[in-house]
C-alpha cells in the first residue's frame, strides 16, 4: 500500500517474495490481521515513513531480515504477533518509530526486538526468548 491509502488485510498468505511480504509507504493507514509473512528476502510485515499500522495476531517467520519493521516516523500497534526464525530480529523498531508493542511472541531470532535510540514505542508485556544474540535490546537506555 503506498501513498495515502487505507486497507484491511486478512488471512493471507504472503510468502517467498523479493523485498516484503506487506508494505506500508508512505501515509497509509494499514490493518493487518491473521496473516502469515514467512520466507521474504527482508520483512514478513513492514512500515515506512508516516505509515500507520495496527498489526494483530499476524504469523512472520523464517524473513531474511525481519518479521515486523517500522522506519521513519511509522506509528504501530503490534499485538499478539508470533515473530519467529527470522535472520535477524524479530521485532525491528527505527530511530522516530513511536506506538505499543505487547503480548507479541518474538523467539530463535538473531534478537527478539530491537529498539533504536529516538524510537517512542512503548513495549512491554512481550514473551522474548531463545533468541541467539539477545531477547530485547533497548539502545534507549
């Protein structure tokens, strides 16, 4: 989704593709839900710029770099994700990212979530563990 576009995503399938299995660019307001994100090149599920999303019981697993992404000034509620295998981080979380990460699954990652140092996101309440090089990394701190 790209510009200022509005949808629901629900129950799909988005597997094996070249970049991303969803994109949010830009000022899209995006809901996705029950959807299974698993074997991407980079993400399962990411936002970008001023993109909203309310991200809810989604299945993101074994991506090249993550299951959930959020850059730039992207606004997420992330909830009851299951984030898993993927190369690198589970939940990604940039620099001005701002929302509420909770009661997400984030396990045999490279790290469970990764916060950078300017990132607003609340997180808490999350079940982090067997990831290889650390469960949560808070650069805030």
């Amino acid at each position: 989704l790209y510009d200022n576009a509005r949808g629901e995503l629900r129950d799909n399938q988005c597997r094996n593709n070249g970049l991303h299995g969803i994109l949010a660019l830009g000022s899209v307001q995006l809901t996705a839900e029950s959807n299974t994100c698993e074997g991407n090149e980079y993400s399962g599920i990411v936002l970008f710029d001023n993109a909203r999303g309310e991200l809810r019981n989604n299945q993101c697993r074994k991506n090249g770099f993550g299951g959930i992404s959020a850059y730039g000034s992207a606004r997420l509620t992330a909830q009851g994700n299951t984030c898993e295998e993927n190369k690198e981080v589970g939940i990604f979380l940039s620099d001005n990212s701002s929302g509420t990460v909770q009661n997400n699954i984030c396990r045999y990652n490279k790290y469970g979530i990764f916060v950078q140092r300017g990132s607003k996101v609340k997180v808490g309440n999350n079940l982090v563990s067997n990831n290889r090089e650390g469960n949560v990394v808070d650069k805030r701190q």
